[in-house]
C-alpha cells in the first residue's frame, strides 16, 4: 500500500501574517491583481522589506519574490513594459 501525501491547506491569515500583513484583506487592499497571458489571476503586493511579491491565487505561494514591481510584472506579463 502506498501512501499519498496531500500539502496542507493553506490559511489566507497565515499567509498575509507570514508577509508581514495583519490581515488578508491589508494583503488584498495592497496588492494589484494582474491576469498572465494564459489566464491566471496574480497578485502583485510590496512587501515591508522593500521586494515585491507575485503570487498566483489562490496557491497562497510566497517563492517569487522580486527586487522591483517591474520586475514581478516582467514575471507575470512578459514583455509588457518593452
């Protein structure tokens, strides 16, 4: 028998609290939500360390993290700022 192991879902509040947001409506109010070129619904926030953050709703996922807005909007809508 084998064994599947499912991730953990992943609560909005503990995701906004982990960037350092009090609620997830602050993380909501502060982000822009964006649509990639096949769909997707983003979500750019500033961050308090200065980067900014792109992340695909809803995964809640925090691995891209970018030094300037411009470069998380490079990240979701390619080639939109040539």
């Amino acid at each position: 028998m084998s064994t599947t192991f499912l991730p953990l879902p992943v609560c909005e509040e503990d995701f906004a609290r982990s960037l350092g947001f009090e609620t997830f409506d602050d993380l909501i109010d502060a982000s822009e939500p964006l649509f990639s070129p096949v769909g997707e619904l983003w979500f750019v926030a500033p961050l308090s360390n200065g980067d900014w953050l792109a992340w695909l709703f809803p995964d809640y996922d925090d691995i891209h993290e970018f030094d300037s807005y411009e470069a998380a909007l490079d990240f979701v809508q390619p080639g939109v700022l040539v």
